[in-house]
C-alpha cells in the first residue's frame, strides 16, 4: 500500500514536469522552480504551477544566466509612492521611508479623529494642458495646511507634511510651558493600602431604594412636534431627522438649533446645589439621612466606586457592528482614571454633598444648549419663541432698507447676577438704531408673560443606606413613564476643547460643525458611533440618574451645536444589560457602591468631628492595585461666586481659597 502511495506520487510529479517542460522553450530554467530530479512528494504539483504561472509573467528580455525576481506589476501611483520614498526628505522631515500622508493618517486613526479632506486647486498656463501647478489643501481635527506641487501626489505629500509639523510644534510648546508648572520634586503616591488599616465588611443583602414622597411644585412637561412617535420606534437605533416625526416630516423649527445668544435666560431656573436646597434638606431630617445629594453630584462618585468593586469590568459593545470590532470596549479615561472632587457641607447634622468641577469649563457651549434644548423639545413652538427668545426690538431704517419689529432680533446682552439677585444693563446699551426703549419695554412685557411656576421643577427624592438623593424630571409620557432628556453633541464637538489650545474656547466648536451623522452605523459619521461613545463614557450616569429618579429611560437628541440629526429612546435596562451585564447586577452595583461612600463619608466626617469646616474629598481609582485612592482637604476659606452670565452651570457657585 505505501509502496502504491509512493508511485502515484511519483507519476502526479513526473506529469506535472513533462508538462511544464512542453511550455518552456529553455531547459536550464527549471532550476528557477526549485524541484529536484525524483522528488516524490505530491504537494510538489500545485507549488510549480504557481511558480510557473509567475515565471512565465516574467520578462522574456532577461538574460537566463542571470538570477531573475519575480516581482508584480505596480500601479502609476504605487510608483510614484516608491519613487518619493526614495527621495531625500525634504528639511525637518523625519529621515524615514514613510510617507507625510500615511504618518498623518496613521496619527488620525490612534487619535480616533475622522480622517483628512483634500481639496485640490490646478493652475494651467493654457486649456488642455497638463496643470503647472497643483495646491492641496488638508482639513483634519480642525486645522487646514497647504501644499504645492507639479503634480498632486507631490501637493498632497507637502501638505500633510506641513500639517504634521504645524501640529508637533505646538503640542511641543504646550508640552513645556505645562512641565514648566509641574513642580520638580514629587512624592511618590502610596498605591496599596497599609497593613494596618482597618477592613470592613459589606452587608451582603440588597436594599433597594425607597421613595421619599414629595409634592411636585410643577407640572412635568411632555413632547411636543411629534417627538412622541420616538418612544414607539425601534430602541435599538435612532429615528433620524429626515424620517417622519408623528407621521409629518421635522419642521425647520425642529431641525435648527437656537444659539444661547438668542435665549432669554431669565425663563430657566438656576441649579440648585444639594447644600443649598430647602426641601432636600427637611427631607433628609424628616427620614433621618446623614447625606443629601444630587444626581449630578453622586454619579461621578458611583461611577468610580463601580470600577474597582467590578474590578474594572468592560462595557458591552458586541452588538454593534463589525466596524467596532477591534475598538476598545472599557470605559473611557473620564470614567476610569480622572479623578472627580465633591465637597461636604454640614448643616444640622446633615452633610451636603455638591460636586466640584474646575472653574474653566470649555464646554459652556454644550451646558447651555443643553438647558435650552430641553426646553425647546417640550415647548410648543410658538411658547417657546414667545417665552424663552430674547426681546425683539426695532432697528433703524437704512437706505432701501425694510425693517419691522418682527424681523429684527435684540442685540442686547442678557442679564447679570450681582449678589444673588438679577439685575439688567442699561436699556439702549447695545442696541442698534436707539431702539433701547422697545427692547427694555419688551423685556418687561417678557417678564409679566412669564408663568409663575415657569421656573419651578418637578423633583423626586429617594433614599438609601443614610442617603437622601434629588432627581429632576426632564418629561413625562402618559400618566407614569417618566424619562430624562439628553443633548449628546456628536464625535468631533466633545472632542474639540483639547484640540485647538491657539483658538478661544467659545471658538472651538465652530471649527468642527462640519462633521454630520449621514448614517445609521459605520465607524465615522454615524449614530453607532455615537451610541458607542455613550457605551463607554455616558451610560453608566445616565442609569444612576434613572435609578435615582424611579425613570424609565433617557430620550437622547444627537446634535452638532448648529442642527439636529436624530432622537432615539434608551430605556433603562438597556443601559444596565451594556454597563453592568443585567438589572440585577446594576442593583447590586448600585447598593454596593452607597455602602461603601457611606462608610467611606463616615470615617471622613469621623474625623473632622467638631468642625463645620467644608471637606474637600477627591476619588480616583487604581488598576495598578485594584484599590481607591482618596484625598481629603479641609477648605478652610471660600468666596461665594455666583455666574456673572445667565446659562452658565452654577454648580460652580464657590470658588475655594486656601486647602489644608
């Protein structure tokens, strides 16, 4: 039998030899095939077929003594690419092979920013010629570079090179004017904990939260302009904008996005910190809570407490598509590694727990469209322009010029807060053609329009483990689903503040509206994308605000700060099977984490007993050592500073002095 075997092999080779002997005029090649005289080995056959095929594409103009590469044709541009990489860099190149474009591309894809757009301008001396001259111009993460060139392959090498360079000079200067602040000497951080240190054990049950029933100051609002039809649709995507909202396409009105230079921000209540609000306060004394706080100062603690009790479990992103697949699934560097500040208050044996932020906030655009989208979504149109547009005053009438009161929209700067209480410019300050007094007289009648409960909220309050905790009501559908209203800017917006140090703040995200969702999924421009975002940076707030506030889910706006793009309804256990894996484990998780900041706040209380000083306490947590690094200060001098301009989030409503 294996003697059989072997001469099978024998025959399938010697066929294959007489046959390729048959197509090939020189004998002496046969060397170029490496087959040996009696090979025996059947898998011989198909490796000289391919080695044939090759040879024959060969140039028949080679000499045969001499040893010949078999190498494929390239294309015009493969050429051209080899032909450059050849050449010397030009000066301040890196002296490397790899080309400015593919440098600058493969920069983009680590930084997870869309790619580069080329726009090309030709120069010919006469028609029908080829261009004397070609200029490329690239746009990439908000920054344009120019080229030039005799053709654009060398333009468009030119451009990224300069884009490249322009960007390393200035990140470079960042660089050291940042270590020029660091201090030269540090101390190196303790990671584990010491022997010595005590261990508490958490209670194995779970307590769920209980509601703490308090009367609604107002009504709260529904959606208007059909947004309605939104709940009913297909949770597992979003409705976007060109499709029918309530059985009608999206108005204009719904489409545009009003700029929080045209909104009355008198018509919106300020926040109130947990410290700071009465009700919350007679509640926590009512039931006995030792803690009060919001859901926007509680959240940011939860979220990291979360991290290291799961021991820094990733998110769920296996149903999106496959251009996620080899995108990372933890959550993001704000969730994982920032560290988030709260500071606690003591009244009446009650501690107030406000969260503390820095005091330069880049993206004040994105919070105060926030607040008057809300109010956009759940208004009708025209309450809305009536109630929370700034006054319409009357411009002078130029030369050929029609001009109403209708048409014409206020110049004048909204109000200022000067010792807590609201105090307007000079009427006629700012305005164009005298018309101060009909600005001033519409204000007024502005403000006599204003409902008396416009600026009261619905709040509900719950209670766990010592703690008092305050959810606003954003909507209702119905008589009992109550869901939260989310504005989420896309990709590019969020991500521009730390991009374009050069370019003010309230600048920055002009420079990037251009990017726009034109589709359901795909790694780029598209609702996955930033469904994907919300996986791993909003999702696990969200479900904390909603478990705190008894809602059903959060009804997401996707916006670029200009337009709107779609809407789509997350409900809650959504959000609980991607972050935390079920409903259940997100209850655990939840009561989990209240433990152990109760515990965490008593030992911290414990120690500054006998001081109404205000306590500064950071969390961050630790992969390194699976473990919460804690910093806790004593402020002991703060200064009340309330927002010198309307729209601007109050939670920064102290500016800390000197820290202990």
């Amino acid at each position: 039998m294996m003697g059989g075997q072997k001469g099978a092999a024998e025959m399938t080779a010697i066929t294959w030899r007489r046959l390729l002997l048959s197509r090939i005029a020189a004998p002496s090649s046969l060397s170029c095939f490496g087959m040996q005289a009696g090979s025996s080995r059947a898998a011989a056959a198909p490796r000289v077929f391919k080695q044939h095929c090759a040879h024959r594409a060969m140039s028949s103009a080679k000499p045969s003594g001499q040893p010949t590469a078999i190498r494929p044709e390239l294309s015009n541009y493969e050429q051209a690419l080899r032909k450059a990489a050849a050449q010397k860099p030009q000066d301040g190149a890196e002296e490397d092979s790899v080309l400015p474009r593919v440098k600058m591309e493969r920069f983009l894809r680590n930084q997870r920013t869309p790619s580069a757009n080329f726009i090309y301008k030709e120069k010919r001396d006469k028609p029908n010629l080829h261009p004397s001259q070609v200029i490329c111009l690239v746009k990439a993460a908000g920054r344009i570079a120019e080229g030039k060139g005799q053709s654009r392959f060398d333009a468009t090498q030119q451009a990224c090179h300069q884009w490249l360079q322009d960007y390393q000079n200035l990140h470079m200067t960042d660089r050291r004017e940042m270590q020029k602040l660091r201090p030269r000497v540090r101390t190196p951080l303790a990671i584990y904990a010491p022997p010595d240190a005590p261990w508490h054990d958490l209670p194995s049950s779970i307590k769920k939260l209980t509601a703490a029933k308090s009367p609604w100051l107002a009504p709260v609002p529904g959606l208007e302009h059909g947004l309605a039809s939104v709940l009913h649709n297909d949770n597992s995507k979003a409705t976007p904008i060109w499709a029918n909202l309530g059985g009608k396409p999206a108005s204009a009105y719904v489409r545009t996005i009003v700029q929080p230079k045209d909104i009355n921000w008198n018509g919106i209540a300020p926040f109130t910190p947990p410290s700071f609000d009465d009700t919350l306060h007679a509640l926590a004394l009512k039931h006995k809570s030792k803690y009060k706080a919001s859901t926007s100062s509680i959240t940011g603690l939860l979220s990291h407490v979360y991290q290291v009790i799961s021991n820094f479990r990733p998110a769920d992103t296996s149903q999106l598509s496959a251009a996620f697949k080899n995108e990372p699934n933890s959550f993001s560097y704000s969730i994982m590694k920032k560290p988030v500040a709260a500071i606690l208050r003591a009244k009446d044996g009650v501690f107030g727990i406000d969260s503390h932020k820095d005091e330069k906030q880049d993206n004040k655009i994105l919070i105060d469209l926030g607040k008057s989208m809300e109010r956009m979504l759940t208004m009708p149109e025209n309450e809305f322009k009536s109630l929370m547009l700034k006054p319409l005053h009357v411009k002078g009438k130029g030369e050929g010029e029609e001009g109403s009161a209708d048409e014409a929209v206020a110049s004048v700067e909204a109000v200022d807060t000067v010792g807590g209480k609201m105090k307007s410019r000079p009427a006629g300050s700012e305005l164009e053609g005298g018309g101060g007094g009909a600005a001033a007289a519409a204000a007024a009648a502005l403000a006599a329009a204003t409902p008396d409960d416009f600026l009261l909220g619905a709040y509900n309050f719950s209670k766990s483990h010592g703690f008092m905790l305050r959810s606003q009501l954003d909507c209702i559908y119905g008589d009992k689903q109550i869901f939260d209203i989310k504005t989420r800017a896309t990709h590019a917006i969020r991500n521009c503040f730390n991009l374009l140090p050069d370019i003010p703040a309230h600048e920055r995200h002009l420079h990037f509206v251009d990017y726009k969702i034109t589709q359901q999924t795909g790694l780029w421009n598209s609702f996955e994308r930033e469904q994907y975002d919300m996986i791993r940076a909003a999702f696990i707030k969200y479900a904390g605000q909603c478990r705190i506030g008894r809602m059903d889910g959060a009804f997401v706006t996707y916006h670029n700060t200009q337009e709107i793009f779609g809407f789509q309804y997350v409900p809650l256990a959504t959000m609980d099977q991607l972050v935390y894996g079920s409903t259940h484990m997100a209850t655990l998780h939840f009561d989990q984490g209240l433990k152990m900041l109760g515990i965490l706040f008593d030992h911290l209380t414990n120690l500054k007993k006998g001081s109404d000083d205000p306590i500064h306490v950071s969390l961050c947590p630790q992969q390194a050592g699976r473990c919460m690094r804690v910093e806790v200060r004593t402020v002991i001098s703060e200064t009340s500073c309330p927002p010198t301009e309307p729209g601007l989030d109050s939670q920064n409503d102290v500016k800390l002095g000197d820290l202990d």
